[in-house]
C-alpha cells in the first residue's frame, strides 16, 4: 500500500475555549482509534505552534539557525498523520474525517516511491 501525509494546517491566531480544545482532543483520538482499527495508521503528531520553531539552512557553506517558521504565511503546520491507504481516494477519505475532527485544513501527499534495487 503506498504511505501519503495527512498534513493538518492551523490559521495563525486559532483560538478556542477549553471546552472545544477537550472536543477537539477527543475528535481526534476517535479519528486516531478509526485509523488503527483500519490498519491504515503509521505514524501521527501535533506540532506545537509555528513560533517555537527553529530553522536551519545552508547558505554560502555556513549553517544558520534563525528563530520562527520557515514560511511567513497565515496558515502554519499544526500537526499530521503518516498513513497507509490503496489509493488516493481512500487516503482522501481519511482527511475527511481528519479536517472536521482537527477544525483545520488538512492537505494529502502521496510519498514517493523508493527506488527499486
């Protein structure tokens, strides 16, 4: 079965009260339990937000680490799921479930194919 990334995209400023923070914990681990139970689960996690990030490039020779997200835009990585699906439809099927129980985009990517030996 070919992989494909769940990325969820949260809109910068998202707020919540604590009660639709518990819902949507709970939305998602539903989600996650539908996941496993389908066999299509490889991996998944929620990002903490975009300005705790550190990034680090190559320019020049030299690395240089810089503070805060590498794109400057509205919406940032929030989180993502790896999984397994027979096709893209079924992998679309499964971001489906995921946008409603996340409250955010989430956008599929098939990974690439590894190279044959």
């Amino acid at each position: 079965m070919k992989q494909y990334m769940l990325s969820v995209y949260m809109e910068e400023g998202f707020e919540a009260t604590d009660q639709e923070m518990q819902q949507m914990f709970k939305d998602v681990d539903a989600v996650n339990e539908q996941i496993k139970s389908a066999g299509a689960w490889v991996f998944a996690g929620g990002l903490h937000p975009a300005e705790t990030a550190t990034v680090v490039s190559a320019k020049d020779g030299d690395v240089i680490t810089t503070d805060g997200p590498y794109a400057e835009a509205k919406e940032q990585l929030g989180g993502f799921w790896v999984i397994q699906a027979p096709d893209l439809d079924a992998a679309l099927a499964w971001a489906s479930k995921a946008t409603v129980a996340c409250r955010g985009a989430v956008e599929v990517r098939p990974f690439q194919d590894e190279p044959e030996a």
